[in-house]
C-alpha cells in the first residue's frame, strides 16, 4: 500500500477548499480533484512474479542450451510442404476456434476501456426549452382578462454537468484497471496458444492423411500381388501339383489385404472432414503431396534456454496474466474498507425568456461531494478480501501447474522424437530383411524345394511391417509437431 499521511485528509481538505472556490469557477474544482486523484495511494499488494525452479536444461536435450530453438523459427519454416502451408494460411484466416478467440480478444479490450473510464470524470453538455400554459381554473387561476400576466411561459436551460466523478484515492478504479488490463493481455495470450494448437492440429491431421495414403497404396499393391499368387496356386491343384490348403492359405492373405483397402478409404475421407472442419470450410477433397516426398526431420532439435520457455509458451503467460488480474483484485477488495469519495456537480444557464438565455444573472451551478463509509456490513467487505486472496492463491498454483507442464511436455517430447527415431531405423531394416525373406520363399516353393506354408508367411509379416513403418515414419513427423508446440513455437507473427 503506497500512502502518504496527508492523503488521509484528503476528503476534509477537498471539502474545504471546496468552500473558497469562486461560483462558476469548474476548472478550479477539476484541477483540484485531479490534484487529489494524483495523489492517491494503491491498496493491496503489487505484484512481483513468483520465483519458480527452473532445471538448468531439458531433460534429453539433444542440443547445447545455447544453440536457438526450433520454437524461435516461423512456422512455415518448420513445415516447408507447400500443400501444407496453405492449409495453415486459410486455417489461421477461417478457423472458428480462433476467430472465437479474437473476439474474446476484443471483449477484453473492450471491457478494459470501460473499466479505465471510471478514473476519469464524464461530463454532459445538454439544453432544454419548455413551453407551458396555465389554465384560468387552475390551482393558481390566472383571471380571464388579465393583461399584466400571461397564461403562456417557456423556460429554457443549457448547462454542462459532471457526473457522479468518485474520486479514487483508495486506487480501487486503478487496481480494476490494473486487472481489466491482465485480463487482455491474458485473452490475447489465450489467441496465441489458439494459434499453435491450430497449426499442431493441421500439421497432425496432414501427415495423417499422408499415412492414410502410403497404406493405401501397399494395401492395393500387395493385393495385387496375391491376387496372382491365388491365381498361380489354382492353376497348380487343378494341375494336380497343388493343395486345397495353399489355395485356402492364399485366400486368407488375400481377404486380409484387401479388408485393409475399405478401412483406410473410410479414415481418408474422415481426416479430410477433420481438415476441412479446421480450415472453417464444407467437407471435401484436401490437395496434399507424397510421404515418401516428404523431407525427414533432422536428427537433433535444439530445444533453447529452458528460461526462454516461461516468456515463450503462451499457456505459461496466460496463466501468469491470471495471477496478475487476481492480485489486483486484492487491492480493489480492500479498498472498499475506505471512504469513497464521489463528486457530481452541474453548471448553466436558465431563464423564463429563452432570447434572454445567456444575457444578464442567469448563471445556475449546484456542487454536490458525497462521503461514504461503511459501518457494518455483516462481514460482506471482509469475505470479498478472503475470495480476493483465495483466487489470487488458486491463480498461483495454476501458474506454477502450468509451468511444470511446460517442462514436462518438452521433455516428452524430446524422448519421443528421439525414440521414434531409433524405431524407424530397426523397422527399415526390418523391412529390407522380410522383402528378401519373401523373394527367397517364393523362389524356394516354385522350385519345389519348400512348402508354401513359408512363402505365405514371410508375405503376411512383410506386410505388417511396411504398414508398421508407414505409421513409424507418420509418427516422426507427429513427434516434430508435438515438439515445436512444446515449446510454443507458431504464434510468432
């Protein structure tokens, strides 16, 4: 609380001076309040931001702290696929979500200017005229006849006043507009965080489409290929050099490829209704490229300062912007304990001749300060202070919970980035090593040298891996998207 003790006989000194203020003299009377309002002190506690423990580093940073995060980079030079940039364009301009949010943006700013026009004093400039006659019966007849008064008047009034102008020596307007304030900026960060989920969910259910199409693709082309060994195995047991067991066997793997073709259609065409809901459009079609075209990640992500993360993760601020509203609102609590101190004044002009209005002592002015205190309130001011102190106490853990998240959601995925990687590599391999299982199988059970039990097996396992190193290499690209919203990489403008 920043007071002086003169301060405390500002409202007696306001009265007073009051008193000696020549009739019509407004500007005296708006200096003198501003000169008191200036003066005033601030209740409750300022705020100061709360010392947390940050790690020295990331847990599985791959990079030294020093070298730039991803996060600083925009975020169309993270995803450099042109398909995908000009979805993020139209989402960034169409989303609903987010067009949610810059509304909510503009409520605040809104709210804040209406909070912040409570300092200052409104005046009105208005006029009236009134015409009225009397009637000769009236309570106050006027005789039939008269010739020294006329039963006609009109009144005319023009005057400028202040209204209800509370004079904020407490600071309670100024912590409210302290807290109007947070409240923006906190709606704004909000905005932000709305951008890099957004851009996350694109990018997500991009590479996800383009997962939906590599499988596809080897669905349809194994088919293919079984559908000729089917064939070749009937030709052998009408021949008499076959059995009923490979014809079945090879039935099997071909039902089981061609189950996989209907479902990856129906999660196409889903995940392009998941893109278009995001982009604000109808569902259809989405133009996309190539996963095998796509560039790897690279092999190490700088993850940056873990300092760096409070200023840049807009969940983290947001929070902080929360903690920062409540706090004033401490301050705007305790201040009801005080005297409120509210001016409203008025000053014109009125006469009965309206061409006579400005002309001669027609001068009207009335000045009304009014002191309030409150006696007894049955514990109503002092509940207000301990909701104040709760929320504020609530507004802190938030802000704490967000940034322990924060680091555990780098953390995470900076594991899952480098695990994912490590899979791919195995699945690859495991891959190369099934397609020559499968040529020699095939080459073996022609030649008559093996049993087609093998051959059917080393094609059912090729299978499963190329749809598992399909996923392996989709979920590099996702392990990429969760990293650079981790650390709050894509609202940069």
């Amino acid at each position: 609380m920043l007071c002086a003790k003169e301060v405390l006989r500002a409202p007696f000194d306001v009265a007073q001076d009051m008193l000696r203020v020549p009739r019509g003299e407004l500007t005296s009377v708006i200096a003198l309040v501003g000169a008191v309002w200036l003066s005033g002190c601030l209740l409750g506690p300022d705020y100061n931001r709360p010392s947390v423990e940050i790690p020295p580093q990331f847990r599985a940073a791959m990079t030294p702290d020093a070298v730039p995060s991803i996060a600083d980079l925009k975020w169309f030079e993270v995803f450099k696929d042109e398909h995908l940039q000009e979805l993020i364009r139209v989402a960034l301009v169409q989303n609903y979500d987010l067009r949610d949010a810059i509304a909510r943006v503009d409520q605040a700013r809104g709210n804040l200017g209406i909070t912040r026009s409570n300092q200052f004093p409104n005046f009105n400039l208005g006029g009236d005229v009134t015409s009225r006659e009397f009637s000769t019966n009236g309570s106050f007849s006027i005789p039939p006849g008269s010739t020294f008064i006329s039963r006609q008047r009109t009144f005319g009034e023009g005057f400028v006043s202040l209204l209800s102008f509370e004079v904020d020596i407490w600071g309670r307007l100024r912590r409210a507009t302290e807290s109007a304030q947070a409240q923006l900026f906190a709606a704004d960060w909000n905005r932000k965080a709305v951008i890099t989920t957004l851009i996350s969910d694109v990018a997500t259910a991009y590479f996800n489409l383009l997962e939906l199409d590599m499988e596809l693709a080897i669905a349809t082309d194994t088919l293919g290929t079984r559908d000729e060994s089917l064939r070749l195995l009937r030709i052998q047991l009408q021949g008499g050099v076959g059995t009923l067991l490979d014809v079945r066997q090879g039935e099997q793997l071909v039902y089981t490829a061609a189950e996989v073709i209907p479902d990856d259609e129906r999660q196409i065409q889903q995940t392009e209704n998941q893109i278009s809901l995001l982009l604000g459009k109808n569902p259809g079609p989405v133009a996309r490229a190539s996963l095998v075209a796509m560039e790897r990640p690279p092999p190490e992500v700088p993850a940056g300062l873990t300092s760096a993360l409070l200023e840049r993760r807009p969940d983290i601020q947001a929070a902080e912007q929360i903690l920062v509203a409540n706090n004033a609102n401490i301050g705007f609590a305790k201040a009801a304990y005080f005297p409120q101190i509210t001016l409203t004044g008025q000053y014109g002009y009125q006469s009965t001749a309206l061409a006579g209005l400005f002309a001669g002592s027609r001068r009207a002015w009335n000045y009304v300060p009014l002191l309030t205190q409150p006696i007894f309130t049955a514990g109503r001011l002092g509940s207000q202070v301990e909701l104040a102190e709760a929320q504020e106490r609530s507004a802190l853990a938030q802000y704490e919970n967000a940034i322990q998240t924060g680091f555990r959601d780098v953390s995470n995925a900076l594991i899952q980035y480098q695990k994912i990687r490590e899979i791919r590599a195995q699945r690859e391999a495991l891959v190369t090593a099934l397609r020559d299982r499968k040529r020699l199988a095939y080459m073996r059970f022609f030649g008559g040298v093996d049993t087609m039990l093998n051959a059917l097996n080393s094609d059912q396992d090729l299978f499963a891996a190329e749809l598992n190193l399909v996923q392996t290499r989709r979920d590099e690209l996702l392990s990429l998207v969760q990293l650079y919203k981790a650390l709050g990489g894509g609202w940069q403008e």
